[in-house]
C-alpha cells in the first residue's frame, strides 16, 4: 500500500508538492505542541552521554581518580548530562553552555536545584574563553565539547581547544568524534567550501600548540559494552586529550574501565 501511495505522488508533482507542505505543516504544529507542555510534564529518559555505560563509568572515574578540579560542558541541549554529573560530583565546580534560548530555559528548569552547576547562555567560545581567562577552573579542569556547530561552516571546536591550550594542564573530551580503525563508532562530520570533513585530530590540529604535551586516547568497545536493552542513543566516538598530564594518564590506566581504552603518542607535528 504505502509503495503505491508512493508511486502515485511520484507520477502527480502537484500532489507530491501538496503532501510535502501538508507534512511540513504538521511538523511544525506537533513542535509548537511540544513547546507547550510544562517542563514538569515532559518526560526526560536518562540518556546522559548518549546512555552508553562505559562513558558513564569514565567520567565519574576520572573526575575522582584524577582528583579533577571543576567540569566544563559546551552544549547542554537538555541538561541530561549535566545532571548526571551534578549529582554524582555534588561539590564539583560545574560549567555549562548553551547557546539557543528555548533549550537554555529548559536546562536552566531543569538544574534549579543544583547549587554546583553555572549555566551561561552564551556560545562556546566564548564561555570557554571566559572561563580560561578568569581564573574560576582549578589546576586540573576537565572540559566536555559537544557543541560542533552543526550545518555551520564555521567550527567552533578549533577555537575551543586553542583556548584551553592556554592553560597549564586539561583533560580534554570530544564527543562525536572518529576512532580510528573503530568504525562501529559513529561520528560528526564538517561541511567546509562543500565538502563533508569528518570530526578528527586533523580538524583541530590549529587549536593545539607545540609548547603543551598532548596525550590522545581512543576507546576500543562495541555497542554490548555500553548498553542494554534500555532505549539509548547510537553507539558514539570520542577522544580523550590530555594536556601536560602524564601522570594523570598512568593513573587513568590503572582504573578498570581503561581496558576499555588505547592511548596513542603523537607529535601534534604529524597530525
């Protein structure tokens, strides 16, 4: 049935232009609908780092294995992964951002109670320019970057990793990112003068400098490592950056979830 509603759209332009409108439409009135219900209302399904397992033993382990000094997210969006952290790390220095009003005002519902959390409507950059600057992170800040500019052809992730390189010593986590040789993980990719570049080290290579040491760790897990049968989000990559901490590195390694981890040693010459 739907093959022949198909086919018939296809032979009748004007009755295809019709259904896309109506559809349009319909999508529209449906988001407004949502907008509508109060935040107390809506439900909110525990997807904090995508519900994959792994990443929500690893942040927890390092933020106290490593003795972490505040945390540091670009992108609430909804909040769900700042909540996770507050309320495991209740007296840890939290920063977050989020640049579009309407999800700004949720999260901001939604972390009322949260006395550790600052949350700044403003972008990236520009938060995390702020925060390197006012000397508010503590000796070993750990930074979340999951805002990447989507449908932009400006990246603000370059900018973002620049300015943290300003400090003396990070731990640096970038969602959504290629791990290389991993293809079960998946990744964003950056339209640029028409071309899609996916989200890797070649990308950010102009934020790093030669004076810091960069320590680049990729996971090496599937999909029955991180969920359950528990809806979740597609099994995504990332990369963990440590700036100037070696130390912190080998003590990473000694905690259980790193067997879950590869650590690879490159120049920031060679990327």
């Amino acid at each position: 049935m739907k093959s022949f509603i198909k086919q018939k759209l296809r032979t009748h332009p004007r009755v295809l232009r019709g259904a896309i409108k109506v559809n349009r439409i319909v999508g529209r009135i449906s988001r407004q609908a949502k907008k509508a219900v109060p935040y107390g209302l809506r439900q909110y399904p525990d997807l904090a780092l995508h519900g994959d397992r792994v990443l929500r033993e690893l942040f927890p382990t390092l933020i106290s294995k490593l003795h972490v000094s505040s945390f540091i997210e670009t992108g609430t969006f909804k909040a769900a992964t700042t909540l996770f952290i507050a309320q495991k790390q209740k007296s840890l220095p939290i920063f977050t951002c989020e640049v579009l009003k309407e999800h700004f005002n949720e999260s901001r519902w939604r972390l009322r109670k949260c006395q550790n959390v600052t949350l700044k409507k403003l972008s990236s950059p520009t938060f995390i320019r702020e925060l390197t600057e006012g000397g508010r992170l503590g000796t070993l800040p750990f930074f979340f970057l999951d805002a990447h500019g989507e449908g932009s052809e400006y990246l603000p992730l370059v900018d973002e990793v620049q300015k943290i390189s300003t400090l003396k010593k990070a731990i640096i986590v970038i969602d959504d990112f290629l791990v290389p040789g991993q293809p079960q993980f998946g990744y964003d990719v950056w339209t640029h003068n028409k071309k899609e570049l996916p989200l890797d080290l070649s990308l950010i290579k102009g934020g790093l400098n030669s004076v810091s040491i960069y320590q680049f760790v990729f996971p090496r897990y599937d999909a029955d490592d991180a969920f359950s049968d528990a809806p979740h989000d597609p099994l995504r990559g990332h990369v963990l950056i440590f700036m100037n901490a070696a130390d912190e590195v080998q003590e990473f390694f000694k905690a259980p979830v790193a067997r879950f981890y590869t650590l690879e040693q490159r120049p920031t010459s060679s990327l």
